[in-house]
C-alpha cells in the first residue's frame, strides 16, 4: 500500500472512508482515549494497521472536516446492533436460556466468544480435576498456569500422586510456550466444554435427593434411607451427606453466623424449635444456637421455650424445619457458607 499523499488546496481527492476511519483513530489514540480495536475482525485490525503506518500528516483543515463527520455520524445513530450472530449471542448471554443459545451456536458454527481462560477458571476444582486427566500432562501443565493459584492448588490435592507429579515438573517446562500455543490449548478445552452435552439438572442426584429429604419427616427420612443403603451403599452415603436438619447445625455452621439466623426467624419459632428439641442430637445443636447468640436473646428464649413445655412432634418439626430453611435461604443468596463435612477444616 503506497503512502496517502495529500495534495495542496483544491486538488486534494475525496478521502476514502477507510482512511478517514484511520484518521479518528489516530486522533483518539492521541488524546489518550481507550479504543477498544481488539473487538474488530483480525482482518479489520490489520488493515487498519497497515493504513495508519502509510499514512504521513494531514491538515487541521482536513482533520476538523473528519472529525465532524464522524460526529454527525454518531449524532445521526439511534441503535446499534452486534452485526452478527457470534456478538449477537455474547450480547444476549444471560437474557436467553442456555439450551438456546447452544443449539443457536450450533446451527451458527460459532464458538463462545471471549477469553477462553476466563471461562476455564469460573469451572470448580471438580469440574477441572475432570478436566485434568482427561488432558496430556503438557497441556494439563500449562492449565494449572493459567488457573487461580488456590484453585490450581486444590485440583493438584485432588490428582493422584504420581499425576500431580509429573504435571507439577512439567510446570517447570513451560517457560518456552508461545501466546499462541496457549491461546489454541484454552480454545480447544472450551470447545469439549461446548461439546458437553446439556444437563438438565445442575444439582447432583444425592444433593438433589438431600434436598428433598430435609423437608421429611425424621421417620420417613431414616426409613428411606435406610432401605436406599441395601440398594446402592455408597449413593445412601452420599445423600446422607448431603441432607442438612436442625441436628446437623452444630457440624455445618459456623458459630459466627448465629446471630444471622436469629435475624431471620421469629423469637416464637426458634423458641419452639428450642422446646421441641428433646432428643440427644437436638438438644446439642439448640445448645449450640443459644451458645453463641446474644446472652439477652438466648435468656430470652430459654424462657420462652420453658413455658411453651412440651410441644407437639409435628409442630416441633415445622419450626425446626423453619430454622434450616433460614440457614439455606442465607447459604443461597451468599451470605453464609456451611462448613464441609468432608474438608480439613
């Protein structure tokens, strides 16, 4: 591409559009505005390149001209839409259902726009443990470079031990590979990602079921779950573990928390749940709730619950129930986090 050269006044050609395009991005670059030319076609971007390096100076005359066509230009727009389905589909993200957008992405051959790694790294450590092994040791290296470090530390925990070795020396190898390698290696596990097929539940089968029995009676939760063990030992286990009752209170939650508890159930409630709770395993987690709320609030509700005497099994199990609902509504909108019954801490 030759040099534009700018004639002197009068013969000076009609500029292109192209190169009045070059001309307000020089000017913006110049005053130090954020022009976001990585949004544009590879091929749009090199054009662009090659045109401002060809291009000399131009005049005030020439210069206020462009700009104030620009402006009108910008003035005169009332919408502005993606320009095609890939920007479409990133634009609509999270507006429409996943299930949508995937099959519109299939029908479309586009691929998730945006950084590959961005979306690697919201995958949990279970998800990338998976993720992992599936991998050569060489790409699965390069993945525990690009992850949050404490992720990356958990995925390592979770590998087995002559795994996690060797993908920790090869983490050592990786001093040579090129942005480009990295690039390819982050689109590549996005695309296995888009070739999941979709679930139509997000929970697991023993979180789901967990969920389900918390709301039931103690009797008929223990009844099921005890006829579940003679039929699958090691799914009956992972449901017990993730069923969460007013017994379980002390082990899940922390003792900082309590007061947020209180917070969100009535006095009355809680002092049922405190009354009704007879048994071994409720008496230590009302123990537990008393012991670490407010001497005022907790002596409030011992009394409270002293002269409620002895409450019905059916009520007793709404208002306990009623307490567990509260910690899971706080656990669901991030407020607390249960303590994990199979973790270290």
């Amino acid at each position: 591409m030759t040099a534009l050269a700018l004639p002197g006044p009068g013969t000076r050609p009609p500029l292109s559009r192209k190169a009045k395009a070059a001309i307000v991005v020089q000017f913006l670059l110049n005053e130090d505005s954020d022009v976001p030319l990585s949004n544009l076609p590879d091929a749009y971007q090199a054009e662009l390149t090659h045109l401002m390096g060809n291009m000399r100076y131009i005049d005030r005359e020439t210069l206020n001209a462009v700009l104030s066509e620009f402006s009108s230009e910008l003035e005169s727009v009332g919408l502005s839409f993606p320009g095609d389905m890939a920007r479409a589909l990133s634009a609509l993200d999270g507006h429409i259902s996943p299930r949508t957008a995937s099959r519109l992405r299939k029908e479309a051959g586009v691929r998730q726009t945006g950084d590959p790694w961005v979306r690697i790294n919201r995958l949990d450590a279970g998800r990338l443990e998976k993720l992992v092994l599936s991998e050569s040791t060489e790409v699965a290296a390069v993945m525990m470079s690009k992850i949050d470090v404490g992720k990356a530390a958990a995925v390592l925990a979770g590998l087995p031990g002559d795994r996690a070795r060797r993908i920790s020396y090869a983490v050592s190898m990786t001093t040579g590979v090129t942005p480009d390698a990295v690039d390819r290696i982050g689109l590549s596990l996005a695309a296995q990602l888009d070739a999941e097929p979709e679930k139509a539940f997000a929970a697991r089968p023993d979180e789901r079921l967990g969920a389900i029995l918390n709301y039931s009676k103690a009797t008929v939760r223990e009844e099921l779950l005890q006829n579940l063990e003679q039929e699958d030992a090691a799914f009956a286990e992972a449901v017990r573990r993730s069923i969460f009752t007013f017994a379980n209170i002390p082990d899940r939650l922390n003792a900082i928390d309590v007061p947020k508890i209180t917070r969100d159930v009535q006095p009355d409630t809680l002092a049922t749940a405190i009354a009704a709770a007879t048994a071994e395993e409720d008496r230590r987690a009302a123990d537990f709730l008393l012991s670490n709320m407010s001497r005022r609030m907790a002596e409030s509700i011992r009394e409270e619950a002293g002269v409620k005497g002895t409450v019905k099994p059916k009520i007793g199990e709404k208002a306990m129930g009623a307490v567990v609902a509260a910690i899971r509504d706080l656990v669901g909108v991030g407020e607390i986090e249960l303590i994990d019954p199979d973790g270290e801490d």
